[in-house]
C-alpha cells in the first residue's frame, strides 16, 4: 500500500495565518497602549521620587523652617539636594521649556485649546498658580535627567515642625513637598505636548480631566485652598462684576461667569459655570462679593465650593471626639485637631478657621461651616458675603 504524506494544504495555511493576522490587529493596539501607559507612569513616579527626595533631603537638613521670598530663592536650595542643571527666570521660561504651547482640555463639547508659554505661565488654566499672591514667581528647571519643569513656591507656606516625621501620601508625594507646584515634561520636546498626557501636573490645579488634590476627605477631593483675607486681585474681580449689575443678575439667573477680560488669564473668553445654590438673590453683595467671587475662582479651576455636606465630611477629619482627663476618666468634647498630613496647608488655622459652602442664604449671606475650638464642635453658619472666609474647591 501506498504511504500518504500528511500536512496542510495551502489554503489551510493561508487561513491560520488569516486568522493570526486578525488577533494581532485586535490586540496589539491594546498590548502597545498598555506597555506605553505603564513607561508614563514609571516615568511619572521617578519625577515625583527625585522631587521628594529632594525636600525630604531639605527637611532633614533645616531647609524648610524657613520661608523663601521667591521661587528662585528655593530652588537654589533645593539644587544642593536635587540635582538641577539649568535654572530659567520667569521672563525666560523657553530656555527651559523646550516648546512654546501647551495643549489643554476645558472640557465636554470644547475643543482642545493650544495656550502659549511667553514671559510667564502664571495664570493660564495649564497652570493655575501665579493669580494666586501666595505664590511666587514661575521658575525654569531642568533636572539632571533631562526632565523640563515650570515650578512655582508658596511664599507663605507653613513652616516644617522639625520634631515630627513627614510621611509619603498614597499617590506619591511627601508632605515635605506640599509648599511647591508645578508641571513638568516626561518626554520634552516631543508631542503631543498635552498636560495630562505627557504633560503632568505637581500639585497644580488642571483642567479638563485633570484633579490635582490638595487633600482628601471622605473619599471628597479638595484643592485650591485660599487664606482668608481677600487678596488685591480677588477684590478688583468682585469690584469689576459689581461694576455692571446686569452681569451680576447674568450670573445669578445662568450660573455662569464669562471671563471677557481674562481676569482669570484663561487666554480667550471663557465661560466658566459656577455652582451655587440657595437664595442667592439677583445682585452681588455690594462692598465686595467674597463669596461669589470664591465660587467663581473655584469654577475658574474646573471645581466649585463644597456643599455643607461635604464639609461635614471635612469636620469627620479634623475633631477628636475621645479625650481623657488627668485622672483618666474619658470625656467627650469637640477638639480641632488638624491631621497631620494637611498641617502644611492649615498650620496658619489650627485654632479656628471658617470655609465658605456652595449655598447662598439671601443677596447678602451664605452659608459657612464654622471649624473652631470652643468645644461645640463644627457649626453651619450664615455670614456676609462680603466677609472673608477659606475657599477650598471641590474636584469633582
């Protein structure tokens, strides 16, 4: 009898390949996306780890029981335990960054915007910082392994307690890095130059899908804290929307603040929704409208000012309930007891402090969550909106 010789015809073959193909096509994007995806967030953390290292190796050494008037006065500090090999002045900036726009997201049903890096990126929503008068200028760095960074330092930051140890957050950073934000390149100048792509944020406040958190609560993501007194900048905003009562009333009735002047250095005329509730009546507080103009700055950010609710969240994290007297029989009483992992932010409020809600009580009071240390505990409060209070922004 005659052996046949087994094997595939060419059609076969043909069709195993086929089918191959197929596979390959449908999950190699996914296998390529997911590699890139996992070198960005390595990237992403050896950033972070040599920030961290670098005002770690500051707190050990006494470098931050001190503040610094400018942001050039720290980073010059911070190079002696970080190594820094170029340093760019806020007017300077392209000599450090290595393209002249960032591309940012405002959101649903909006185009990406292309916003220019000129004398100073303060201000633009890719950087929301330099408005604020507790920064200093915008510096240039670029640190030894290549990586451009824009970086700003709070002037006014509270001071490091050199007898208590700082920890590491869950998402990365050092809470010895909490006076410094910024944004940096993890593959200079190669594109898409877009901030949360290769664009990332250090303690910035984005915008579009970006949430930069000063801190959590309650699972609630809070940033954008500001002192209580309204600063020069804050007071020419409230005057220039209470310089037109028809664009106050727009305000009231829309909900929405449209930023033609640019006070928020947006760049282009941004429509920028504000949430607030209650009765807020159908004019601003005349003498100045702190409360608006907060809801307003929060909206500017890509946030908005929390509902009492969530400040009562807030309130679960700063009171100790359970206390003990010298006899060591337990008691109960309502005591501010900032954590420590928020004490750089709130240092300057550790005995008291009250935060603006999102809801107006009538034209001339909203509501307040009032965090004191009189033993009662927080309380719901409504005051002037012209009185000043801590705007502390919720990220959705």
């Amino acid at each position: 009898m005659t052996k046949k010789k087994k094997g595939f015809t060419l059609a076969e073959v043909l069709i195993v390949l086929g089918v191959i193909g197929v596979v390959a096509a449908l999950t190699l994007p996914t296998l390529i996306s997911n590699i890139h995806d996992k070198v960005v967030e390595r990237q992403i953390q050896v950033i972070q780890r040599k920030i961290n290292q670098g005002t770690e190796g500051m707190q050990v050494r006494g470098a931050l029981l001190q503040n610094y008037p400018t942001t050039s006065a720290f980073i010059d500090e911070l190079s002696k335990d970080m190594k820094i090999i170029s340093k760019c002045d806020s007017n300077e900036l392209l000599k450090c960054w290595p393209y002249e726009k960032v591309t940012v997201s405002p959101g649903e049903d909006k185009d990406d915007v292309e916003i220019e890096v000129k004398k100073q990126v303060d201000g633009t929503k890719a950087f929301q910082m330099g408005k604020n008068s507790q920064y200093a200028e915008v510096i240039g760095v670029i640190f030894a392994n290549g990586t451009p960074m824009m970086l700003a330092y709070n002037k006014n930051c509270t001071l490091f307690d050199p007898d208590r140890p700082y920890e590491t957050t869950k998402e990365g950073m050092s809470e010895t890095s909490a006076c410094i934000a910024g944004i940096y390149d993890i593959n200079g100048k190669k594109g898409p130059n877009k901030l949360g792509v290769d664009v990332i944020s250090f303690r910035a406040n984005g915008y579009g899908e970006i949430k930069s958190c000063w801190f959590e609560s309650g699972g609630v993501c809070f940033s954008g804290l500001v002192g209580s007194t309204l600063t020069t900048d804050s007071m020419l905003k409230s005057r220039k929307i209470e310089q037109d009562n028809e664009v106050c009333s727009s305000i009231m009735s829309t909900k929405k603040y449209v930023d033609v002047d640019n006070l928020y250095g947006t760049g282009y005329n941004q429509v920028i929704p504000i949430n607030i509730t209650g009765n807020t009546g159908s004019s601003c507080h005349v003498g100045g409208d702190a409360w608006l103009v907060a809801a307003i700055e929060c909206g500017s950010t890509g946030g908005r000012l929390p509902s009492i609710r969530e400040l009562e969240l807030l309130a679960d994290k700063f009171y100790v309930d359970e206390l003990y007297d010298d006899s060591g029989t337990k008691i109960t009483v309502k005591v501010l007891s900032i954590p420590k992992d928020m004490q750089p932010i709130f240092g300057n409020y550790s005995q008291g402090f009250r935060a603006w809600s999102n809801e107006g009580y009538d034209s001339n009071s909203s509501y307040v969550m009032s965090f004191s240390n009189s033993g009662d505990g927080p309380q719901v409060q409504n005051t002037n909106r012209a009185d000043g209070a801590l705007r502390m922004c919720v990220m959705d």
